[in-house]
C-alpha cells in the first residue's frame, strides 16, 4: 500500500512536469518566437522548442503509464480483498 501510494504521487508529479514542459515549449514557440536566448533560458539544453514539446509529451505518457499500473495494482488488491471476505462467509 505504501508503494501504491508513492506511485500515485510520483505519476501525478510526472504527469504536471511533463504539462509544464509542453507548455513552456509551446511558449517560447508562439509568442517568444523561439529565440535562442530563451529556448537556453527556460527549456534548457534542446536544440529548439519541439524537441521540449516532443519531451513533454514523453514525459506525459510515462505519467499516464504509472498511473494505470497504479489503478491496475489498487484493483487487483481491493479484488482479493473482497474474494478473501466472501470465502471467510462461505466456509
């Protein structure tokens, strides 16, 4: 359950990093005109804008990735929870 838990948080975390991303990228894409100075500033070591975007959606899958592994884990653990409460009524 505890692992459940911090993979909860760290597909929330991974999913708002890579929006952040793809939203600075977009960005400095549209209104800064992808500027050099800026694409170094605020996106860091990409060679322009849609290589950050293209990140972002990266990042953003792997996101999404976690949490269905995380839902796909809590069910499987709330299913054998009630199938070991049915069988202590039936016995």
């Amino acid at each position: 359950m505890l692992f459940e838990k911090c993979a909860r948080l760290i597909a929330y975390f991974t999913l708002v990093v890579g929006i952040v991303r793809v939203v600075v990228g977009v960005f400095v894409a549209i209104i800064l005109d992808g500027d050099p100075a800026a694409i170094a500033n605020l996106l860091g070591r990409v060679e322009n804008s849609g290589e950050a975007i293209n990140q972002g959606i990266m990042i953003i899958a792997v996101g999404v990735l976690m949490g269905v592994l995380v839902q796909i884990s809590r069910s499987v653990r709330l299913n054998e929870r009630k199938s070991d409460e049915a069988n202590i009524w039936i016995s």
